[in-house]
C-alpha cells in the first residue's frame, strides 16, 4: 500500500561528485549529490548549487567549474568537503590539482574522472541555482581504463544513499541494459 | 596519468527511472538515467528528454509528469520501456497505474516511490529538454519504508551503469555522510 509522504527530494541512485571552482583566486571544491546528466549534443551536465554556497561565488564569477568523481577510497575527503565551508575553510590544499583548457576549472588529479565544464545556463529555482555545464572535456585515469574505456569497477564511485545520509559502492549486476527487455 | 578523451556524458552513479506521462490520453512509460534532484524549495527534479519522444508530447502538452524509481526485480520492464517507443508500443498495459493529485501524471504502482511533477522550467539544450519538475507529491510504498521512512535497501532500486551500459544494484556500505569526514 502506498502512503503520501508529502513532496520529498527522493531519488536513488545519487551520485557523491566534487564540484570544483574557482574562488577569489584559489581552487575550491563542496561534495553534491544533486548532479545529473542534461543532454548528448552539446554534452551538457548539471548541478544544484545553494546560493549562499562559496563554489557558487566562483562559478557565478567565472561561468566555469568541474565535476570530479571520486573513488570509494577517498570517502573521508568526500565528506569533508561537504560538512566544511570554503567560507570558513581552506580547501584549496587537500587534493593535487590541475588545470585543463578552462583555466578556471580546477581539476582533482586523483579523482579518477574530470569532467571540465562551461557553463550554458543557469536555472534559479529558490533554495538552489541549477547550473548546466556544457562537458569541454573528460579527463580519465588511464589506470581505470579497460580497452580504452572507462571501467567502473577500477573507478569504483561513490554512491550517495538519501535519507540513511550514507555512501555505497556499486553492486551486484543485475542485467544488460538494451538486452534484457527485448522482447521474445 | 590522465587521458583527454574528448567530451563525455559519463558520471557515476546514474538511477535507472521510469519516467511517466499521459499521451494522446493513455500513460505511457520511458526508462531515462538523466535525471537529478534540482531543488529543496520547492522541491524540484530534472529529467533530460529528447525532443522526438513520445513521452515528451505528454510533458508538453500537460506539464505533469511522473518518476517512478523500480526496484531490482522489475529490470525486464524498465529495460523494455527504454528500447521501445510510446510511438510504435503501447506501454499503457505493462504496470498497474494510478493517480494522484495532478490527473495527468501517471504513477506505476510496482514501484516503490513514485514522484508526481509539475513542469516549472523546461531549458532546451539542444539534443533534450531538461524539464524540471516541482515534486508535488511523494509516495512511498509502506512494505519499503522502516520506521515511517523511505528504506533503500527494501526499496533495492536500480543503477545504470554507462559505458558498460548495466544495471546494477546499491552495493557494499562505505560511510556515514556528515560523519566520516569530520576533523578530529
């Protein structure tokens, strides 16, 4: 039996990304959850971001951010990243970090995936901005590659479970996408 | 060593959905992992869409739409709804469907959650419309729920996995947010 639960931000799979800017001169990066794929052509990707947040600052400044995808290793960065406020907080030095073709995108070098963003709209929705980054570039590791393709079990992301406020790996498989609902 | 490997739509984990809308007066299902919670307040959600689906002459003509997260075991349906076309398929027939508040969102009773949307925004992208819905209202299926909550290990939703293009269920336990990255 279902029960109204009133309107609830419910969704699983989340994904646990770092979303990295660049803020009054130095690299900063806050952990989202709230972060999807937007469209093919231009590959286009998008993030809610609070306005008060300091990565916000950054982005608003210089229409330019990364989305960096961690390994279940790096869990404690991850959620340190997320519990503390550029604001208050000195983030530019936990990670190594490179720059790509933006300039203003900082980039985690061991997080296993880049993706280097510009900015094409940015969507003000009350408690959030929505930014939607057109994708320039994807960086990925060449360790977490298999035949020239990313490979997810060496990647081994993060996942971000909603309402038990926990982190998860990926699990068992359950079938092939595009093949197990042919029909007979 | 990071490879530049051109721009890619590739992000870690992404839900495997059913996106639900009333067209030409049937409700009619597609499977889409483009989709990520947009807001707090209000409550909001995306979902990228290509402009030729079905589904989307339900969206636009209505401005309601539903999201459905499965579970596990309905893989067969969800993979299904995503290889064929409200164009060319009834999939009006495949779930028992309901409604709720909105008369034109229809909800797959079999899972789980089901989300009912009222379109605010619709960004056009190019290849998809990213249409971001209000969730107007949230139910949640009582045998998936401990303690009046939303339980995703009862709920076990589905994870696509691109590249290797897979489903894949929530996996091992990693950490708690807000906890394991808190300084000593």
């Amino acid at each position: 039996m279902k029960k109204a639960m009133g309107p609830q931000t419910v969704l699983y799979p989340m994904p646990a990304v770092l979303v990295g800017a660049q803020v009054q001169g130095k690299p900063n990066f806050m952990t989202a959850a709230w972060c999807g794929i937007a469209a093919a052509t231009p590959p286009a990707i998008s993030v809610a971001i609070r306005p008060a947040r300091f990565t916000r600052e950054g982005i608003s400044a210089n229409n330019t951010f990364s989305i960096n995808i961690p390994s279940a290793s790096m869990v404690e960065k991850v959620d340190y990243c997320g519990i503390y406020s550029g604001h208050k907080t000195d983030k530019s030095r936990i990670f190594q970090v490179e720059y790509g073709k933006l300039n203003t995108a900082p980039l985690i070098q061991e997080c296993p995936v880049n993706l280097e963003c510009s900015v094409i709209h940015s969507v003000d929705l009350g408690s959030h901005i929505l930014f939607i980054g057109e994708i320039m570039e994807t960086y990925i590791d060449s360790d977490c590659m298999t035949a020239e393709r990313a490979d997810p079990v060496k990647i081994d992301p993060l996942i971000y479970t909603t309402g038990v406020r926990q982190y998860q790996r990926l699990g068992e498989f359950v079938g092939k996408a595009w093949e197990i609902g042919k029909k007979k």
